[in-house]
C-alpha cells in the first residue's frame, strides 16, 4: 500500500564475520593432512588419522550391540528387458542400543546359494536428501513422490545395480525415510522425501556426536550384517562396492575412508574443498558439519584414506555445491588423494567421471564397475 511506514529500515553496510573465518580457514587448515614420502609413511599416518576422526566424527563415543536381524517383508520384482527378477526384502538390523537401521536388500535371482566366489561384489547404495531414503535408491517408481526424485537425480541406482546381478543393501541412513525423528514423520510430499538430519545434527552436537559419524558407524555395522548374511548364503563377502550420489556420495566417502571393507568406491557430486563448498557456501544442511574437521584435514585428506583402494568420483560442471570456482575446486582436492594413490604406484585406480549440467547423478558410471 502506498504511503504506509516500512516496517524495517535499511543498511548500507553489513558488518558480518565471513571474512574473518576465510582467513582463519587459511591460517589453521589441514594441520594433520599427509606430509610423508613413501608408501611406508602413509600407513602410520593413516592409523593416526583414523583416530583423530573416531573422535572428531564422534564414533568412539557410539555403543555396539546385537545386530538382531529381521526380515519382515519380501516383494518379488519381476524380471524386465533382460535383467533378473529381484527378490527385495525389508530387513531391519540393530546398529546401535536402541537404534535400527531399515533397508531393502535387493537379491537378483541370479544369485544362487552356494555360488561362493562366482557371486558379483555386493553393494552399499547410500541415500541423499530429497529422496524417501532407500525408496529412491530402491527404484520404488510406483510411489509418485519418488519417481519424481528419481527422475531428477537418477536416484535409482541401487535398483539399477541389482538389474545388473548385484546383491545390494539400500538402507535408510539416519533420519531418513522410517528413520526420521519426531519433526517430520507426517506423510506429506514434503516430509516424506524430507529428512530430519538437520534436526539430528543439533541433537547430536552437544553430545560430542554427528550424523556424518552416525552414517559411518551405521555403514559398518550394514557390512557387519551383510557379511553375517553372506557367509549363509554363498555371497562373495571378501569386500564391498559403495556407492552413493549427493549425501550418499558424503557418506561413501566416509564409510569407505574409515573401514577397508570397501573395496570400491563411487562418489558422485560429492567431492570437493571444504573452504569453497561449505564455508563459503554455508546454507548446506547441518548433517554436512563436523566440529573442527577443517583444522585437521580437507576432504582431499579424508578421501586419501581410500588409498590404493578403487576409487571412482563423479562431478558435474555446473553443480553449484562445487562453489564459485566450480570443477577447480574439485581437482585440487583429486590432486591431494592422486598424490596418496602414486605412493602405492596406483593412480589408475582413481576414475575422474566428468559429466555436464546440475547437481545429479549420471548412471552411465555404473557399467565401468
Ligand atoms: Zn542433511
């Protein structure tokens, strides 16, 4: 309405506190990143670097338990162009004292007991934001919520893996999907593609914990079942593929940095610095945020952990969390783990996939596993 007093008044000048943590981030980063010569300096410094991280991420503080596995559901999907019919089971598994991680594991028909070794590598499919959790990952395109968000980020590539004959674990991480807290359990669009990480990350920090640390230590004790499971039914449980888009992509990185179960490892849209991606761009969701991370190590620094391990990092070159520099600030930190991987005379086990266009995944990757 013309003429009515403005409510607020303006400033012309802001006196905000960014700059300063810029300069700090410069001044105090990466005070424990790799400053060795050889392979023989790498392993100490990565048992070292573990430790720092168990603290950090606040898993020294989590609690193991009985697994407790149960099946309590199975849907058959029928076979299609080709690729098997997929027995899905809704497992549910106790990760920590009161706390369950739900999941479908996908098993292709073509998995047959007993098979031992012939059996393809089994496969972690981590959730991101936005997608129901594991529905997405699942390919459950009968939910029209979820196709929508497969149909944006090609979310469905645990589905798209057991097409292919792998066994493959989908889980909820925390605060996904059947995991979610109190905040948004409603059945609404929003809240049902929602998460309550954010919510789990304030939960989690005056205890010393984080969700990144959560999803890490849920990732193990998904392999401890899984290898649990294997062993009665003749999969190959000797090591596992993980792959994950987004923040399935934060939670590869982190399960794979911290246990050698996984042998192979694909990262998509999710590798970059910490000062471009998450400093400077400082609206991402708190499930991202790790007290004092930064003045350890980069995320360069963590994904050497990986190291000689098979190593395959997916970007986009106009995904916008890649910050203002875009793919520079994803080869810098493909520089320091590069630099790891040529101790062990192993750079060719990093794959760079390199695509076009926004955030998203792109499952063309999946045939080069
Ligand atoms: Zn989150």
């Amino acid at each position: 309405m013309s003429g009515e007093q403005p409510r607020t008044i303006h400033y012309n000048k802001y006196y905000g506190s960014m700059q300063t943590l810029l300069d700090r981030f410069d001044r105090r980063a990466r005070a424990d990143a790799f400053d060795g010569k050889s392979a023989e300096d790498f392993a100490p410094w990565r048992r070292k670097s573990r430790e720092t991280l168990l603290d950090l991420l606040g898993m020294n503080r989590m609690e193991k338990c009985p697994l407790e596995p149960l099946v309590d559901e199975v849907t058959e999907l029928p076979a299609a162009d080709g690729a098997p019919m997929i027995r899905r089971e809704h497992v549910v598994i106790q990760v920590e004292p009161q706390t369950w991680m739900t999941l479908y594991l996908l098993i292709p028909e073509t998995i047959a007991p007993g098979k031992g070794a012939d059996c393809p590598q089994v496969y972690l499919a981590l959730p991101g934001h936005m997608g129901a959790g594991k529905e997405s990952i699942a390919g459950r395109a009968e939910i029209p919520a979820v196709a929508d968000a497969i149909r944006q980020f090609n979310y469905d590539y645990g589905l798209r893996l057991a097409r292919m004959g792998h066994v493959v674990a989908c889980p909820d991480c925390r605060a996904f999907g059947e995991r979610r807290d109190e905040d948004r359990r409603g059945d609404s669009e929003d809240d049902f593609l929602g998460s309550t990480c954010f919510q789990l990350a304030h939960m989690a920090e005056g205890l010393g914990e984080t969700v990144c640390g959560m999803c890490t230590w849920d990732g193990m004790r998904l392999m401890d079942y899984l290898e649990e499971r294997g062993r009665t039914e003749g999969w190959d449980v000797s090591s596992f593929g993980c792959v994950g888009f987004s923040g399935g992509g934060m939670q590869t990185l982190w399960t794979a940095a911290m246990d050698d179960r996984v042998s192979t490892a694909l990262i998509s849209g999710y590798l970059y610095g910490y000062k471009d991606s998450l400093l400077l761009l400082c609206g991402n969701c708190s499930c991202n945020y790790i007290p004092r991370l930064w003045e350890h190590f980069d995320m360069g620094d963590i994904a050497s952990l990986i190291a000689p391990r098979r190593l395959i990092v997916q970007s986009c070159r106009g995904d916008h969390l890649n910050g203002p520099r875009g793919l520079d600030n994803v080869y810098e930190q493909l520089d320091i783990v590069r630099s790891a991987y040529r101790l062990f005379g192993a750079e060719e086990k990093i794959l760079h996939d390199i695509r076009e266009g926004e955030h998203c995944f792109h499952p063309e990757v999946l045939e080069v596993l």
